[in-house]
C-alpha cells in the first residue's frame, strides 16, 4: 500500500506520548543543535567514531544526529539519554536493548537535515535523500531499480526524471531499511506486501518515505524544538 501525505509538522513544545497503532515522525535541522550540549549524551563508543570524520561538519552532523536519537528515545521512554544502550542486527540496524526493547526506531539523514521514525512493536524504517540535479539516474537506476521502473523512468520528460529517481529510490531504501537489510545486497525487496509505503514531504529539495509494517496505523510528523 503506496499512500501520500501533505503532513502538518507540528512544533513539539511538550513530548508527545506514543500511543500504540501510532508513528512519530520526527524532523530535524541538526545545524540548530550546539554539538557540545551534546556531546556529552554520546557513548564512549559514538564518541571515538565522531573523531574520526575528518571535516568538523560531518563530525558536528554525527554528534547532533545521535545526540538528538538519544534525546527523543529517552524522552519517550523516560530515561537519561546517557543510559540507553543499542545494538546491531544482523545487517547492522540498530536497535534498543533490554527493557526498552518494545520501542522500534529508525533513523535517516541528508545534508542538514535529519528524519527519525519511532514506534512500538512493528518494524520502521525511513529514508532521506536530499535532491541532487547531477546524479545520473538513468544509470544507476538501470543498475539498481527492476527493468520495468528502469524503463519506465527513461520515458518520463527529463524535468521529471530526477523526481521520480528519488521517490523509487526512497521508496526502496525504506522498506530494506525497515526490514534491516539495507542496500549492500541490491534493491530486491523481498516481502513488499509486508510494508505499507508514506511518502513524506520534510522540506523543499528532499525526498522522503516511510516504511510501516502492516497497515493498521496512524502517523503523526513533529518538528523538533530546542
């Protein structure tokens, strides 16, 4: 199930509460977070990764992103940030352990800007992708995408051929990402009847999709605020 959303992003200036059958969609400009607030929430582990991006932008990105998954998370699960401790599926996803294990998370980010899903119990994944007018999508996606969307792309006028590039794009990572194998096994999606498909529209020149297990859910979308 493909749907489409001009959603609200509403200004959060008390937490929400995560109902169950809900998704919180959560919107970011990590440029207006100060990455020495929160550097401090960051595991001994995030940190010596954060050293290790050689521009400053990329590491005050990291710093940012993970300082504000962590923020967000604690905030639902009344928790010091400090404290919550992740781990890694089998391709990699992260994901939270022990008793706040019930709560799923997924998180994607492009240029400045950040998106993160939460929900309870089902699977979610998100992608990002900030437009780039120099990407060649005809080739990758004869590389990437099933021969008949590959095709179908090629005959679209060019103005649109970008467009829909990111939205087939998104629109894939979001369920492999859901499904926590990611891209470095090519773009096959195995169970696509699994995932009902959100396209999102977070600012102007990105594109977006949320990937949602099953299709008995409401989603909401929250601005983040200092």
């Amino acid at each position: 199930m493909i749907l489409t959303t001009n959603a609200d992003w509403k200004a959060a200036h008390a937490h929400p509460s995560l109902r169950p059958g809900e998704v919180h969609v959560w919107r970011a400009q990590l440029s207006e977070s100060r990455p020495e607030d929160l550097r401090r929430l960051l595991s001994p582990a995030e940190s010596i990764r954060a050293e290790r991006f050689h521009f400053e932008r990329d590491r005050a990105r990291f710093i940012c992103g993970r300082g504000l998954l962590r923020t967000i998370l604690g905030r639902y699960l009344a928790t010091d940030p400090r404290e919550l401790r992740f781990a890694e599926g089998p391709h990699g996803k992260p994901e939270l352990t022990g008793s706040a294990s019930s709560l799923r998370f997924n998180l994607s980010h492009s240029d400045d800007l950040m998106l993160l899903a939460v929900t309870h119990t089902r699977a979610v994944g998100i992608d990002l992708e900030m437009i780039r007018d120099n990407v060649p999508v005809e080739t990758l996606a004869d590389y990437y995408f099933e021969p008949e969307d590959a095709w179908h792309l090629r005959l679209l006028p060019p103005p649109q051929r970008v467009w829909k590039f990111y939205e087939l794009w998104t629109r894939t990572e979001a369920q492999l990402k859901a499904d926590g194998t990611g891209i470095a096994h090519g773009l096959k999606v195995l169970e696509p009847d699994r995932w009902s498909l959100l396209k999102l529209q977070p600012a102007e020149g990105y594109a977006a999709a949320l990937a949602v297990e099953g299709n008995d859910f409401q989603v909401e979308c929250w601005s983040w605020q200092k």
